[in-house]
C-alpha cells in the first residue's frame, strides 16, 4: 500500500480549516451583519474583524485538525532522545502510513541494530576477557613447570646423569607443549581477523579425503584403529582454501586418536544432498570428554584431567570451526550409544 504523502495531508488540514473557519465566520456575520448596515462609517471595523476572526479561527482548526501528527512528531523525539541516552532496542509506536510512519519505521530499525551491535561488541568484549584468562592459564601451567625444572637444573638438584635425563626430557616435552599453544593462539587469531583472505581452489572433495585418509592409516593401523570409509566414485566439487581445510582433518583425525576405543572402528563418510556435500567422521569413545558436545568446539574448554595428561590447549577444535565457517559451511556434534560424530557441511561447487 502506497503512503499518504504529510505534505498532502497538511495541504488538506489547512484547506478543511479554512472552509471550517469561512463557515463559521460566515454565520457570525448573518448575525452581526444589522448592526453594520446601520453604521455603515464602521466598515473599515467590520473587516479588521472579519481578518482577524478567519485567522484566529483557521490556526485553531489547523492545530485542532493536526495535533495528533504533532503529538507524534514529540513521542518520534522523545523515543530518539532516550535512544541517545542509551536506552537501544526502544522503539516507536507506528501510526499511519506516511513519512512520520516510515520515519519512525526507521528509526525503530536503527535502534534495533544499534542493540545488536552493543551486544554483540559487549560478547566479544567477554569472550576477550575469556580467552586472556583462559590463555593466562594455559600459558602459565608449563611456563612454571619449565621454571621449575630450570631452576631444579640450574642448582644441580639431581641425584644422577639418568635423572638430569629425565628433566631436561621433561622441560623439552613442556617446551614443545608451550610452542604448540603459542602456535595455536597465533592461527586462531589471525582467523578472527576481519582482514583475512583465503586462497580458494576448486577440489574434488572424494580424491582429497582418500589421499589424508591414505597418510594416516599407518599412525591408525599402529593404534588398533580401523577405518571403514565410504566415498562415492563420481566427482564432488567444492571450493577450498586445501591448506586450511586440511588443517581441519588433521584436527579431527589427531581427536579420533586421542580419545577412540583401542581397538575399534572408525568410519568415515562422504554423501550428497541436493547442493550439500556431507562428511562424517565417527569413533568409538569410552568416555565423551565432555558432558554437552556443543562445548567441543569452544575456546579452551576441556577437562583439568585432559589439560594434565596432554597440555593440549583445547582450541583446536574452535579452529576447525573457525575455519569451516570461513567456507560458509558448519560443522556439528553427535553422540549416541559410544559414537561421537563430527558431521561436516559444504556447498557442492555448480
């Protein structure tokens, strides 16, 4: 429906107030007009007062006539005042169907997204302080045990050559640990940034899965993990950055050897539907490493028993998705009966 121009509702409030102010200056006149017939020296009188009774009465029915659009036009700027006084996602009553409506419409639009943007500022503010706390955390754990066993070294507090061995094996292990969160921190960062480009190639999805699956078959072999694979023999087609996404399998694979059922199976599947290229790599775990999946995929988050066994820094993960979401696709979590399933969705490349 198309909007009443203002501009034409005014020209029609000042046209109706102005025949409302000749009729009723009109019927005055039929009244009075005896008294001026029979002074006709106060003609001049007669139409001063005749002037200034169809203006007085003319503004009365224009504002009377236009009062609500007034009334409107104040709630309009008090709602747009209490926006800029922080009060974002307040919103204003539309009424009618003209500029004001459509003023207010926006207006209603511009606060909304404000609050979204204020929100979700304010959730990357948290998730900032998050992961410095988490990152304090995890960088301090073998930052302090390398320390320590510095330390233990610098004073020669060892009993033999075996255990001077032992420690510096152990300030090796712990170093490595801490050069590989460093590195990890780095890569999720600069997939956060805004100014980051991915270097697209179109892959056929079958070929490139066959060939990583090929070079972690030993490493399984040597875990007792068997992989069951079904992928299809027609081409699959999808655009990729090969570096990044295969940064992704080796996440994924490098999980299904660290927490699989020793011996087991592992299955790794890749379908179509409709525009869709669906990948799901499943394992048997005896114990899932955390209690809700979703929170697989979030920064930092694993277990304390997990964090001492390995030193990983639970941010893998969080990449992979980082990573897949970058290539418009997603990527989620099931368990079921012993199964974890980390299921992958791509836009099939037309």
């Amino acid at each position: 429906m198309r909007s009443k121009k203002l501009s034409v509702q005014l020209l029609t409030a000042i046209a109706i107030s102005f025949m409302i102010s000749v009729i009723i200056i009109g019927s005055i006149l039929l009244s009075v007009l005896g008294y001026f017939f029979e002074n006709p020296n106060d003609v001049t009188l007669f139409n001063l007062l005749w002037l200034l009774a169809v203006i007085l009465t003319f503004i009365i029915s224009l504002l009377v006539i236009i009062r609500k659009k007034i009334k409107y036009i104040q709630h309009i700027t008090d709602s747009v005042q209490a926006i800029a006084n922080g009060k974002l996602g307040n919103t204003i009553e539309i009424k009618g169907n003209d500029e004001l409506s459509q003023l207010a419409t926006n207006i209603n639009y511009m606060s909304k997204e404000l609050e979204n943007k204020f929100n979700h500022e304010r959730q990357i503010e948290s998730a900032k302080n998050e992961l410095i706390s988490n990152i304090s955390h995890d960088l301090r754990t073998p930052l302090t045990s390398i320390i320590g066993y510095v330390d233990l070294l610098r004073k020669k507090e060892y009993r033999d050559d075996e255990q001077l061995n032992e420690y510096l094996e152990t300030v090796y292990s712990k170093s490595q640990n801490f050069k590989k969160l460093i590195n990890e921190l780095f890569e999720y960062t600069k997939l956060t940034s805004p100014d980051l480009k991915l270097n697209f190639t179109e892959v056929e999805l079958g070929r490139l899965l066959e060939q990583i699956i090929g070079e972690y078959t030993p490493i399984l072999e040597k875990e007792g993990l068997v992989i069951q694979k079904s992928i299809p023999e027609e081409d699959i087609h999808v655009s990729m950055d090969i570096e990044k996404m295969v940064r992704v399998y080796d996440n994924l694979l490098m999980n299904v050897i660290k927490y699989s059922m020793k011996p087991s199976i592992i299955k790794v599947d890749l379908y179509v539907v409709d525009i869709k290229a669906i990948l799901s790599i499943s394992n048997q775990v005896e114990k899932l490493p955390v209690q809700d999946v979703t929170k697989l995929f979030e920064r930092f988050y694993r277990g304390d028993k997990a964090r001492k066994e390995d030193g990983g820094s639970g941010i893998g993960l969080a990449i992979a998705q980082r990573i897949i979401e970058l290539h418009g696709g997603t990527i989620k979590a099931d368990y079921r009966e012993d199964w974890l399933t980390f299921t992958i969705e791509y836009i099939i490349k037309e």
